[in-house]
C-alpha cells in the first residue's frame, strides 16, 4: 500500500515536471540558446553544436507521446534503470524498453528530417 502511494506521488511529480518541460521546449524551439560567455576552445564548440541542435531535439520531444517522453526523460535524465521506470510508472518492463525503442527512432527519425532541411 506504502509502495501504490509513493508511484503516485512520483506519477504526479513525473506528470508536473513533464507540464514544465513542455513550457521549456516550446521556449527553447522559440529562442534557441544563449551565446556561449568565455571559456576555452573546445567548450565553446560544444555550446555552439549543442544550441544548433536544442531547438530540432525540443521540437522532437514535443512530438512523442506523453508516454513514450516520460520513459525516455527517466531513463536519459534520471538514470533509471527499465525496471525502476517499470515500477515508477506502474507498467511492465516489456512496455519500458518498447516505448523507448519507439521513441529512439522517433527522435532519430525527427532529427535526421530536421538537419536535412539545414
């Protein structure tokens, strides 16, 4: 019973966070990143990659389904293991790694379509 409400908990804050991700997104495809302030050589071309492609991956999340991001944000961001998202979200381990296989080639897919087109 502790274990039932301790996900909900954690579904409810996935579920709060991904609402804030999304306003984040759609403020980073707007706007893109900040210029890089100082730094050495290398750091700066990291920034500069990274902005180029911020924008095409948030516009890329944004078109996964709910599901399909909160595995992916669990798993990329938190580190969670597919059985420790299994039992965060309340499905099975089989639907972990199908979701995430769905929504690599998604993102993969989004991402080769968007640098075509630069």
């Amino acid at each position: 019973m502790l274990r039932a409400w301790l996900f909900g908990i954690a579904t409810r804050l996935v579920a709060q966070h991904r609402r804030a991700e999304e306003r984040h997104y759609r403020a980073l495809a707007r706007v893109g990143v900040d210029p890089p302030h100082g730094g050495d050589e290398d750091r700066i071309d990291a920034v500069v990659d990274a902005s180029a492609v911020r924008p095409r991956l948030a516009a890329a999340l944004r078109g996964l389904s709910a599901k399909e991001r909160d595995v992916v944000l669990l798993v990329a961001l938190a580190g969670l293991s597919h059985q420790e998202v299994a039992d965060a979200l309340g499905i099975p381990f089989g639907t972990v790694g199908s979701r995430l296989n769905r929504a690599r080639g998604k993102l993969r897919d989004a991402l080769s379509t968007a640098s075509e087109g630069h």
